[in-house]
C-alpha cells in the first residue's frame, strides 16, 4: 500500500476515534447540561407563579391560576404529605404519588411507568405554610432536544471530517509527491546518470534528505570519476615498465644487442620490475586501507617515538642528498592510531619533503586548541598551485615523483586515524604538510 494511502486511512482512523470519544462524551454531557437547564427555567416560572399566588387567597384563586397555566405541576402540602391540586390526570397524579416520595426534594428526577420527568420545586412564604409547587418537564422531550442537537452535531462532524479527509489528501500528497520525485532520482544514481539528477522543492525532514540523496550521488559521481581515472592511470603507470621490459626481452631472445647492450637491458629490466613491484605493493596498501577498515589497529602512539623512527629511516636519503632534517615535538604528546601505518604515512611525508628540499626539512609536533598537528615542510619550490587541489590523488606526481601514491597513502592513513590532512606554502619557502588530529 502506497504511502499517501497509508498516511490518509491513518488520519482518517485517528479523525474517527477522536470525534467517536467526542461524540460520547458530548451525548453523555449534554443530558444533564439540559436537565439542569430546564430546572433552571422551570424554577424561574414557578418562582413566578408563587409571588403571584402569594398575593392570592386561598387555595380555589391557586386552582383557577394553575389551571390556566400550560404545565404540569402539583401543588403539595408538605406539613400534611398531600397533594392539594394537580393540573395532570388523576391516573398520573396516582402512579408518580405510588412510584415517587414526594416528601424527598433531594430527588431531581420522578419515574412513572417508562416515562421519567424532571422536578422543581418552589416553597410558597412564609414557608411555615409547607406549600410547594411542583413543576414536571417529561424527559421524553428533553431526549428529543438531546436528539435533536446530537443530530445537528452528527451532521457538523460529518461535513468536519469530509472537510479534514480532503485537507489530509491535499497535505499528504504534498508530503508524499516529494518522495515519488525523490525516488526516480534515486532511480537515475541507480542507474548511474548523475548529470540527469535534478533538485527537489521539499522542506523540513524531506529536504534534509533530499540534500543528503544529492550529496551523496556527488560523491558517488566523484567516486567513480576518480575510480575510472584510477585505472586509466594505473593501467598506463603498468604499462610503461612492461613495454621496456618486453623491448628489452624481445631484444635479448632475438639476439639483436651485442653483450655490452645486453647487460645494460638487463639492468633495466630489473630497475623495471622493481618498479612495478612497488607500484603494485602501494597499490594493495591503497586497496587493504579503502576496504578493510578492520585492518586498522589503533592503539596509544607516543609521536615523539614515531618522529625518531622516521629519522632514523630515512638517514640514507638525506645523507645522500645532504639535507639537514630536524624536528621538534613537545613532550609526551601521543595519539590513538595504528602505530606502524601511522609511521607510514610520516616517513612518505618526509621523504617527498626530502626530495623536493634545497637544504633542509623540519618536522613539528605540538597541541593547539585541543588538537594535535604535526607538519612536515621543506625550503623546495613548493607545490604548483594547479597541482595543490589534486595533490593527495593517485597517480598525481610533481616534479621528482615515483609512483604517485605516496601521497595518496598518506591521505588515506591520515583519514583513517581520524585527522585531517592539507597542503600549504611554508615559511621556509618551500611546501608544508599539515596533520590536524583530535586531541
């Protein structure tokens, strides 16, 4: 069942009982409000009758009174327990004085077969006298009023819920109508036409996940986009050192180079496949971190550990390019990470700043504003800024690159551990490398 369908039989359901308890409880109410009602108005016209009686003398001037009134009413001696006249028929007068006690003016209400009435009665001054009127209004008319009104009510409910079924369609379907769009662009990320995706008018819980549905399909597209370019450059990045080693080789088999010639392909075959190989082992580091977030093992890394251990492995390179790495870390900072993946991502950092160097690389730890940051930068040439935006891509490589990962694997450790990593222009002149990590 639809939605829109769902929401009205439910409003609908809820309309119903809402104004069933109404009903009840207005149907219940509404006898004594008009019982209490009609005492009040009988009370009124009997204090009428008795200021006009009181101003008779006696009881024949009460009859002819009474006798001309359109009531039903007795006219009772309580000190004698008798009724000295009644304006009903004898029979009645009979039954309500056997089924009733008269003497009872606690009693609101008399009963007579299956007939009830309701009662007021009025003392006459002084009221030593003990004579009471006695007015009797039968409920059978006062049920018909209640009928009557509950009538009326029924018919205003009924136009009321109309009314609110149309108003629930009109609202439902503007609730509704913004999922169905929503679904057939869902439809279209399915089926991967992301420049298809239009914008839906929503508000409220529906736009927020509209926008969601819209952030995510732009991430989808960029994720696929950046996948597709993944492959054209890995393929063309595998390629290259597989057609030097098939020249080479085929040269080799068909003996076309002199011994001389032959060795040197052989040495660039093996420079070649130690190239490919680590193209491949970084490419199954970039896989393992993207897929298997289990393999991520986080413990407490005292950094300033981790700092020597960078140094301490890539002393070959700068000795061999005679830079001058320093660091700085403020005392006991550690952090929540995967130590030896964490170290990783630090040593490509500092090897790349080592490479592009003119003199030398500084590496600084310290808290700021409860965050950890770590920067590596370098007095190079710094990173072009055409090249800035795509810098942590794979296969993106400046000036003096390998593989074109290293980067992009620092990235991803650097995520994984919770931080943040960007490229920025350093004092020193060159690039500098910033890692921000919540303390």
């Amino acid at each position: 069942m639809k939605l829109q369908h769902q929401l009205n039989i439910a409003f609908t359901t809820l309309l119903l009982v809402i104004m069933g308890v109404a009903g009840y409880v207005i149907y219940s109410l509404i006898l004594d409000l008009l019982i209490q009602d009609e005492q009040r108005q009988l009370r009124q016209y009997g204090e009428i009758l008795v200021n006009v009686m009181n101003e008779e003398d006696g009881t024949s001037q009460y009859a002819e009174l009474l006798q001309d009134q359109d009531l039903q009413l007795f006219l009772y001696d309580r000190n004698q327990d008798a009724v000295l006249f009644s304006t009903m028929s004898n029979q009645i007068v009979k039954g309500l004085w056997e089924n009733n006690d008269f003497a009872d003016d606690s009693e609101s209400l008399w009963e007579y077969g299956d007939s009830n009435f309701v009662t007021s009665r009025i003392l006459f001054y002084p009221q030593g006298t003990g004579i009471e009127l006695i007015l009797l209004t039968p409920m059978n008319d006062i049920q018909a009023v209640q009928r009557n009104f509950i009538a009326r009510l029924l018919l205003v409910f009924l136009i009321g819920a109309a009314v609110a079924v149309l108003i629930s369609t009109f609202l439902t379907n503007k609730l509704v109508t913004p999922l169905s769009q929503l679904k057939w662009q869902l439809k279209k990320i399915e089926k991967r036409q992301f420049d298809d995706i239009e914008r839906i008018s929503a508000t409220g819980e529906i736009k927020e996940v509209e926008q969601s549905v819209y952030e995510m399909a732009e991430e989808l597209k960029r994720y696929m986009h950046t996948q597709q370019t993944f492959f054209q450059n890995a393929s063309h990045e595998l390629k290259t050192p597989l057609m030097t080693i098939q020249g080479y080789a085929e040269g080799i088999r068909d003996q076309i180079f002199d011994e001389k010639d032959q060795e040197k392909g052989l040495e660039v075959m093996v420079t070649e496949v130690n190239r490919l190989k680590k193209i491949i082992n970084e490419m199954i580091v970039l896989a393992k971190l993207d897929s298997e977030p289990s393999a991520y093992k986080r413990t407490q890394v005292k950094l300033s550990s981790v700092i020597n251990q960078v140094e301490e492995r890539a002393l070959p390179l700068v000795n061999e390019k005679e830079i001058d790495l320093r660091h700085h870390v403020e005392a006991d900072i550690t952090l929540m990470a995967d130590e030896e993946k964490l170290l990783r991502a630090l040593l490509n950092l500092t090897i790349n700043g080592i490479r592009h160097a003119k003199s030398q690389v500084i590496i600084n730890v310290y808290n700021r504003n409860q965050m950890t940051i770590i920067t590596v930068e370098d007095d190079g040439d710094g990173v072009p800024e055409d090249l800035i935006p795509h810098i942590f891509h794979r296969f993106v490589k400046g000036k003096n690159g390998e593989t074109g990962l290293g980067l992009a694997i620092a990235r991803a450790i650097i995520e994984q551990s919770g931080g943040k990593i960007e490229v920025t222009d350093s004092e020193l002149g060159g690039a500098k490398f910033e890692m921000t990590f919540p303390e």
